[in-house]
C-alpha cells in the first residue's frame, strides 16, 4: 500500500491506496448505505462499494441521501 490523492467533491483526500469504495467512505466518516458514488464519471451500484478499487488520481462525486417530506 502507499499514499495516494483522491479528489472527493472537488476537494484532494490523501489515502492509502489502493483501498475500495466502500473502505474510503468508511473512512470518510460516511455510511456507505447513505450515500451515492459516483467514480471517474461513472454512477457506482451500491453492490459494487466494497470490489470498486480507487487508484491514485481518481475522482469521486458523494452525494448523501437524506430522507424527508
């Protein structure tokens, strides 16, 4: 593993890398089930979380869900 940069809503995340999906947003702080992914351009299945491996240079666009009326 190694330290890599991540740009997570526009904004540079340093993280080990490689780590999946599912591993950053935990990392983040986020709830994996609470939020949508989106990866280099690419919507991302929440099923997908844990095998999607992020590299070094790659972009996320997070969106949390949040319910309500």
């Amino acid at each position: 593993m190694s330290e890599g940069l991540i740009t997570a809503n526009g904004q540079l995340v340093k993280t080990m890398l490689p780590c999946s999906v599912e591993s950053f947003l935990v990392l983040q702080k986020l709830l994996p089930r609470s939020v949508v992914v989106e990866h280099n351009g690419d919507a991302v299945a929440p099923s997908e979380f844990a095998s999607r491996e992020l590299q070094s240079g790659d972009r996320l666009e997070i969106v949390q869900i949040v319910a309500g009326g």
